[in-house]
C-alpha cells in the first residue's frame, strides 16, 4: 500500500513539474507532451516514468544526450514522500485526499515563486475556493458545513489581513515593501484550507524559517542584504508542516506555556 501511495504521490509530481515549468511561461499543460527542453524529443513511456525514467536515462537525455535537471526527479520524489506522510498521518480519509492536493499545490506555488518571485494569482485564487470547498466537506461530515466554511473563511481572511499589516508595518519602518501582495494571498489560501489556528501556526513557522536562512544565506555571501528574496516557499513549508504536525506543534505549545492550572 505505502509503494502504491509512493507511486501515485510520485506521479503528481510529474504533472506539478509541468505546472512549474510551463504556467509562468503562458504555455499548454496538456500540449505538446513531455519532451527533452534542448532538442524537443518527446519522451517515451519508459522515459517519463517518475524517479526511476530520470534514473534509466542516468540524468541525460536519449536522443542527444543533454542533461537533464535532476530537479525533475527531486520534485517528483518530495511528491511522493508528502503523500506517504500525510497518508501515515490521517490514513484513508478525506483529510489525507485533500491534504495531498492541499501540499501539491503549495509545492507548485513555492517553486514558480522561487523561479519568478511571482505567484500566480489563478493559483493562489484555486487554493481559496478549494480550500473553503474543502472545510464545507468537513463540516457536512460532522456537525455543520456552514460552520465549516465560515472557519475557512475567517482563516483566510486573517491570513491575508495578517500579512497586509505586516507590509504596512514593513513599508513604515524601511521605507519600502517587505513583502508582495502574493504573501498574502497565500497564506489566505493556507488559512482557507488549515483554519486559523494552523494559519498561525504556518504564518510563524514561515517566517522563523525565512529568517533563519535569509540570515545564514547574507552570512555566507550567497545572499546580498539589498537581494529580494522570495518568501512563499517558506510560507508553503511552513503549511505543509502545519498541515502534518500542527495539531501536535500546537498542543505542545499550550503544554509548556500553558500547563494545566494555570488557567
């Protein structure tokens, strides 16, 4: 079962790195098929297998033997490992589908912003809507599924309220913008689809993590202090642990800070 989920995981993947590569460019998803980016052969069905084609082919393409990034595999790999995590985690539930496309998505939406210092408002919209889609879901399996869509919707709206204040907060202090507007429009679709709790939680890991390698990055001189650098892949890894641990990340918290009689 874990290889099947390995598997499927895996072969997302491959459509995500479609995504990356030809949504910021304006081109098709569906045409022409995958094919070498040097000389545009087209892949067989033994080359596109996910991992294991990039690993037949030894990282060069068949036909004129360029290299091919191993970035390919790498994401297609981290696809499938989010699928097993997430399937270990919640098991066969409508928790675990949504999650994996809930984390499929913040991976396509870290990597185009890694490349382009964009993200893309179609995605960032499609991880609203589905998101509250998702909670209305959830809440038609328990109590109520307007209770669930008004928790992804003050999730999102908090998000990007949150992270509208801190752009104002920024542009006060240093004279100019700390953060784009995709910043927030992200974290309103991680509100969407977590709630706002894990938002928070997602939203403080994000930027801990930004900070701490945006710090060691200018320490090491691969980073110039004036260098923008791009923030969403740390919100997108903040949600996805958020997304996995958070409930536990969250519990710990209250423990240490807040343990019982205190309050």
């Amino acid at each position: 079962m874990l290889a099947i989920v390995f598997a499927l995981g895996a072969s997302i993947g491959s459509f995500a790195n479609v995504v990356i590569y030809r949504l910021p460019a304006g081109r098709s998803l569906l045409h022409p098929p995958s094919r070498c980016p040097h000389c545009g052969h087209t892949l067989g069905k033994g080359e596109n297998i996910p991992v294991l084609g990039w690993l037949r082919l030894k990282g060069r393409c068949a036909h004129c033997h360029a290299p091919i990034s191993p970035r390919y595999p790498i994401v297609e790999a981290v696809t499938g490992l989010l699928f097993l995590g997430v399937f270990l985690r919640y098991q066969v539930s409508l928790t675990t589908f949504g999650y994996w496309l809930f984390l499929t998505g913040l991976l396509i939406l870290a990597l185009i912003d890694w490349d382009t210092m964009i993200l893309p408002n179609p995605l960032t919209r499609l991880g609203v809507i589905s998101g509250l889609l998702y909670h209305c879901l959830q809440g038609w399996q328990g109590d109520s599924a307007i209770g669930g869509l008004m928790q992804g919707i003050f999730g999102a709206v908090l998000g990007i309220w949150l992270v509208d204040a801190v752009r104002f907060l920024g542009s006060l202090a240093w004279g100019k913008e700390t953060m784009g507007a995709g910043d927030g429009k992200l974290l309103a679709a991680i509100g969407a689809w977590l709630g706002p709790g894990l938002m928070v939680i997602s939203g403080f890991l994000g930027a801990f993590l930004g900070a701490v390698i945006g710090t060691g990055a200018i320490a090491l001189g691969l980073l110039r202090r004036s260098q923008p650098m791009p923030f969403g892949p740390f919100l997108a890894l903040g949600g996805a642990i958020a997304a996995i641990w958070g409930e536990t990340l969250l519990k710990l918290y209250l423990e240490i800070f807040f343990p019982a009689g205190v309050l």
